[in-house]
C-alpha cells in the first residue's frame, strides 16, 4: 500500500505548565523569613509554518505524535522554572490545516503558521497567596496543562495552471520543456505518485507563472480509482486547467471525456475552470489526425497542438496560458507578509452546570476547569483554596440551583467530590 504523502492526521500536544512552589525564607540573619515559593514556567507550544523546501506530509506519516517541552518547576528564593520550547512543525506551502473543534488554517505562502497547541500556564508559587491574614501560605498552584488535540492535515498544491490528463499523455513531459523543473519522465504505463511544480514565462517578461504537473487521472478516479483523490485534490487551488492528451491515439477524443467526465464527477465546478486542451506528441505517426479530431470535437475550446520532443507548439501553448491568466477576473491583493493564525481560546468567565443523571453534576467551562487542573488536591490548603475560589465564581449557588443535594457526585474536570451540607 502506497504511503500517503497529501494527507495526514496526527495528534500534538503542547508542554504543560510547571509547578509553583512552596518556600520560605530561611537566611541565618532573616528571622521573620516571609514565602518565597517561585513560580512554574509555561509549557511550549506547538506551530506548524510552511516552510521553503518541504514538498510533501511524508515526514507525518512516520511519526504521528508530537509533543512540546514542559516549563520547569519553581525553585525557593522566588526563582522561576524556565519556560518549555515551542515545537515547530514544518509543512509545505499550501497545507490546510483542520481540527474537530473549529480550528482551521490554510498555509499558502512561506512564513505562514498556525499555533495548534498552546502551551499551560505556569503554576503561582506562594509568594502569590499571602495576604495581611495569612503571611505563611502554605498553597502553590500546579502547572496547568497543555492543550491537546487532533488535527488532520491535507496538501493542495498552489499553482496558476495546472496539467492534467491521463497517465503517460506527456504531462511530465511537457513541464520539464516549460520549465526548469526536471521531473522523473519514462514510457511508464503508470503514473507518478506526487505533483511536481515549475516556473514558466509565455511571451511577456510578466507573464511568469507556475505550472503544476498533476499525476494521471484514470477513469472511477473520483470514486478513488487510481488514488484518484489524492490527485484530483490538487486540480482545486489552479484557476486555469492545461488538458494534456496523447493526440497520437485513435480514441484521443474519448480519452479527454474520461478526465473530464471524472472532474465533473469529483466537484462539478472543477469542469467549469477555463481550459486549454493540448494536443500532445504530434511527433508520433497519426498525432496530426488525433489533434484534427480535437479540434472538430471541442469547436469552443483553443486545441493546441505540441510536441514535447521537437518542441513544436510549445511557446505557443505558454502564450494562452498567460492570456488565460490576464483574462480572470482580478482577486483583491493579498496582505503583505506572511499569515500567522491564532487560535483563539473559548471565553474563560462563563460555566455551566449539567445534570449528566441522577445524582451526578457536571460542570462545564474553561476557567473552572484550570482552577481545579492547577490546585493541590493532596494539600489541604489547596482544596480549602479551590472551595472559597469556586464559591467565589458563584458555581455552589449554580448547583443549588441545579437541585444538587447532599450525597450527590459533583465533576469538575478530573476533580470528583461528593456534595455536602
């Protein structure tokens, strides 16, 4: 089974937050040594940037898991821990990026990221808790931990014009004469596994484009015949579609209806992009016929006839091309510089409470579930802190109004009590 280098799914998770700690003073010549608990440091997070010369999602399908380094832990003397890594994931240009709970990127140019994981707080050391009541806390907090989740990654190549048409039509071919790519070519009666993209120019010094070499589609390829989806994908992002047939074949009609029937059938405003068909190998006996056959059959698309061999047509094919492109209508221009997505976290004020069955409450919301993920529950100053602090936030006037009653299970994230009088 061949390894999927356009798609992935992976999982990451960011660096949870380091301990706060609980300290005193203790110098020789200090006698009224006050808390000097230092604070945890923040866990890294994770980002995915486009980089320059990554291609492929290939290196996702080896490791599949990745995780950022954890902040350190508080020291006395009110040191800090030190703040954990980011981890920096490289994906090529063009990666969308996907997860369940809403966040999405599309990482078109270079530079461009996306933070998927923020790292966890650091946890407060007890230097924090004092008060005029209290100048010898004995509570710190924990890190908090790191945002996890799964995201599914999925490569649309860029491109202005993409070359498409069936396995061994001269696609490869034809971009390695229009470009400086240099793709592997042979008289293979199958085709290659991934796009290959070159740089090319029609007649104008500003007619500079780049052209996209998509592998063969086969007819049942918008069904996935032929891994046909992972190459009918990449026909999206192009705006002009360059339709490569072998003209030198006696159905050289019937084999441009199977790419496009399969177009039609994948996404039918793929068959609506402007096209260009060209009439390839005109080098080979009967190619003329096929290109006069073509031209008959398509009176409202330009038929171009070329021959990547003896270069016949194809300066002239490069020449539509860009008079295509000049023809779009013209897309707002883009901002500056690179794109750097946030994923913006769910408000943190609100909670609710969720009667899950009889006798179970749950309660449910961001700045709730941190205080319980970031107190001592082995401390007893840390549980009497978390109970004024949720009592505070008003969630024991909530589960009273909820009907909770005594005995009854209440779930705080991974915090369960039993509800008393």
């Amino acid at each position: 089974m061949p390894i999927d280098v356009d798609e992935a799914h992976i999982w990451v998770k960011a660096g949870d937050g380091g301990n706060g700690i609980v300290s005193f003073r203790r110098e020789k010549f200090v006698p009224f040594g006050g808390p000097d608990g230092g604070d945890g440091g923040r866990g890294g997070s994770v980002y995915l940037v486009a980089k320059q010369g990554v291609s492929t999602l290939l290196d996702f399908s080896k490791s599949r898991h990745f995780r950022a380094q954890s902040g350190g832990h508080g020291k006395g003397a009110r040191q800090h821990g030190k703040a954990g890594e980011d981890l920096v994931l490289a994906v090529p240009p063009g990666t969308q990026v996907r997860s369940e709970d809403g966040l999405t990127a599309d990482l078109l140019r270079v530079g461009d990221s996306v933070m998927v994981a923020r790292g966890g707080r650091g946890g407060l050391g007890n230097t924090h808790f004092a008060t005029s009541t209290q100048q010898a806390p004995r509570i710190a907090q924990k890190g908090e931990p790191g945002e996890e989740r799964t995201l599914d990654l999925e490569l649309k190549t860029i491109a202005q014009a993409a070359l498409i048409g069936e396995p061994n039509a001269g696609k490869s071919s034809m971009l390695a004469v229009a470009s400086a790519a240099r793709p592997r070519i042979g008289d293979y009666p199958f085709t290659t596994l991934s796009p290959n993209l070159g740089v090319t120019q029609g007649e104008a010094d500003a007619d500079v484009f780049v052209l996209a070499d998509i592998p063969g589609l086969i007819a049942g390829a918008h069904t996935g015949a032929g891994l046909g989806h992972r190459f009918l994908r990449h026909v999206e992002r192009a705006p002009i579609l360059v339709h490569v047939v072998d003209a030198s074949r006696n159905d050289a009609v019937e084999a441009y209806h199977v790419v496009r029937d399969e177009l039609e059938a994948y996404k039918p405003e793929l068959s609506e992009k402007p096209e260009i068909v060209v009439a390839n190998k005109l080098d080979l006996p009967g190619a003329r016929a096929g290109l006069d056959r073509l031209r008959r059959a398509l009176p409202n698309r330009p038929v171009i006839g070329t021959s990547t061999v003896t270069n016949e047509g194809v300066a002239a094919l490069l020449a539509e091309v860009a008079r295509a492109l000049a023809r779009l209508p013209k897309e707002p221009e883009a901002p500056s510089g690179v794109r750097m997505y946030r994923f913006e976290p769910e408000a943190d004020e609100g909670f609710q409470v969720e009667a899950a069955e009889e006798g179970l409450y749950r309660v449910h919301g961001k700045r709730v579930e941190r205080l319980v993920a970031m107190t001592d529950l082995d401390s007893e100053a840390g549980t009497d802190y978390l109970q004024k602090q949720l009592e505070r936030l008003g969630v024991f006037e909530a589960l009273q109004q909820a009907g909770v009653e005594v005995g009854d299970t209440v779930k705080i994230g991974g915090w369960e009590t039993e509800w008393g009088v």
